[in-house]
C-alpha cells in the first residue's frame, strides 16, 4: 500500500492522533514520525534518523509538528522551543524530501490563523496581509521554512479545534458544566474555530485536490465572538453563563500568552477550501456543539 501510504510528523498530538485514526478507518495507511520511543498510533512509527527513507514512495507527508503553545506562561526559552519545534523540524523535513529519490506527491503543511494577528472584526481571507506580535512572526516563519520543497505544498491556517479529547474546549468544559462558564476579557474578539472532525476531512479533501499549492484556512465557515461561542456552549449544556475573567486578570496569570492566544481576534473565513469544493459536515457551532456535547 506504499501508494496510499500518508506519513505524519506530530502524529502523537491532538490533530496527528485524530488524523492517523480516521485516514486509517477511510483506508489509507498511516505511519507517524516521532520523537518519542513509543506512538499511540494505528500505523507505522519512524523516528527522525528514518528521514528519509520513511517517505520513500508515499503518498503525501503531512507536518502538525509543534510543541503546544497553550500550556502555561511564555517564557523566552519557551518562545524559542516553540520555534524551534516548528522552524527547525520544517527545515528537516524538507531536506529529506529533496534527498528521496521517489518523494511524496504532496506536502501538507500545518501553520495557523495566528498568521493574521489580532485584527477585531476585519475579515480575514488567504490573500490577507500578515499580522503583527509573536504568533504572527512565528507563523510566518513556519511558513517559510516550506518555501523551498521540492513537491506542491498546501499550507493549512488551522484556527481553534473543537474536541472533548483536548484543546480549548476541553480545558473549558468543566466550568461550564458546574455553572460557572462565561467569557473571557471584553468578550467581542473574534474565535475562528473548527471541528475536529471536519479539520480531518479537509486534510483527507486536500489529499486529492488537483491544484494544492498555495494557502488553506483550516477554520469553520461562521466564525464567532468569544461571547457568542460562550452563549452557545451553555445553552448546548443547559447551564447558566454569567461569569466573565477580566482582560487583565488574564494577563496578570498568563503574560503574552493571554494577549495572542486568548485576547486576541481573528475572523478567518475558508475561503479557498469552500471554493474547491469542501463542504463542511458541522458548519455552524451549534451543530458541533450538539456532535461534541449531546
């Protein structure tokens, strides 16, 4: 199955472990490179000393890695592992690509809506300019540091993942569920967000997409306020909503991390996914609210 053989890079995280479960449930055979001894995985796993060999003869190579940017304050070390995971494991990736004799058709390569920076309620499309602050740089150089593979290349903006089995959601829902949920800072900044399960549709979509190169927003078509999304899960959960984490209580606990992750907004809209022809299966939050909760 060497020809339908899609190797992943950050196949242990959220994204890679529901990605390689659902490939290999639509037929695809998956194998995972990382750095760790042991992968829970359906499919192969190779370390980075396999490069590149790995990829000889697969379909695609899709790159997710990346440390977790939400897990506590930013310190400068961190800023720069977060580079690193991202920057420096693109580069390597790419050199091994130029050193396989048979590559891969495709590179799908994963970036984020932090490209845009915080922009209110402008909406925010793939031709859009790059944004300022820390994400936007790094996403620019993530982005970079693919310019040179040697096969097409899709560039996924993936905004805000719903699941239960981690993310922003997860770390949420507790509250929520005791009462306690609300929204967090003014409550007006924007949540390009997108289920788990249509990001790994779109994934598979790309596979197949005649004309990959170039950008893909990896968001929902209705982005949201933060408010709105907050309303929306107490509903779905039938628990009250009036509680509310000021701006700067946010900052004082979390620093940066609150300003670019939490703070910030952005209106990302999949427009070049939808005219390509995906369709989404959860469009609207209430629909995968009511998939995630119900």
């Amino acid at each position: 199955m060497a020809d339908r053989r899609i190797i992943i890079a950050g196949g242990t995280g959220l994204i890679g472990s529901a990605l390689c479960e659902f490939l290999v449930h639509q037929g695809w055979s998956v194998g995972v490179i990382s750095r760790k001894a042991k992968a829970d995985c359906p499919g192969m796993v190779f370390n980075y000393e396999d490069l590149p060999g790995c990829l000889e003869n697969s379909y695609a190579l899709i790159n997710l890695a990346g440390e977790n940017l939400a897990n506590g304050r930013w310190s400068k070390a961190r800023k720069q592992h977060f580079a690193a995971s991202r920057v420096e494991t693109t580069h390597q990736l790419v050199n091994a690509l130029k050193q396989t004799v048979t590559p891969p058709r495709l590179l799908i390569q994963a970036s984020a809506v932090g490209y845009y920076g915080s922009r209110a309620d402008e909406l925010l499309h793939e031709e859009s300019a790059a944004g300022e602050g820390f994400l936007a740089e790094l996403a620019r150089e993530w982005e970079a540091s693919a310019a040179d593979s040697p096969v097409p290349t899709s560039i996924i903006r993936i905004g805000v993942v719903l699941s239960c089995r981690g993310g922003m959601l997860s770390k949420i829902l507790p509250l929520f569920k005791y009462g306690l949920g609300g929204a967090w800072g003014p409550g007006n900044q924007y949540l390009s967000w997108i289920h788990l399960h249509d990001l790994c549709r779109a994934c598979e979509f790309l596979l197949d997409n005649p004309h990959p190169n170039g950008i893909f927003n990896l968001t929902g078509p209705h982005p949201v306020t933060v408010k709105e999304f907050c309303q929306a899960l107490s509903q779905t959960l039938h628990r009250p909503n009036f509680c509310r984490i000021p701006a700067r209580l946010l900052k004082t606990a979390q620093g940066q991390m609150a300003d670019e992750l939490l703070l910030t907004s952005q209106k990302a809209l999949p427009k070049r996914l939808q005219k390509s022809g995906f369709t989404f299966q959860y469009p609207t939050l209430s629909e995968a609210f009511a998939n995630l909760l119900e």
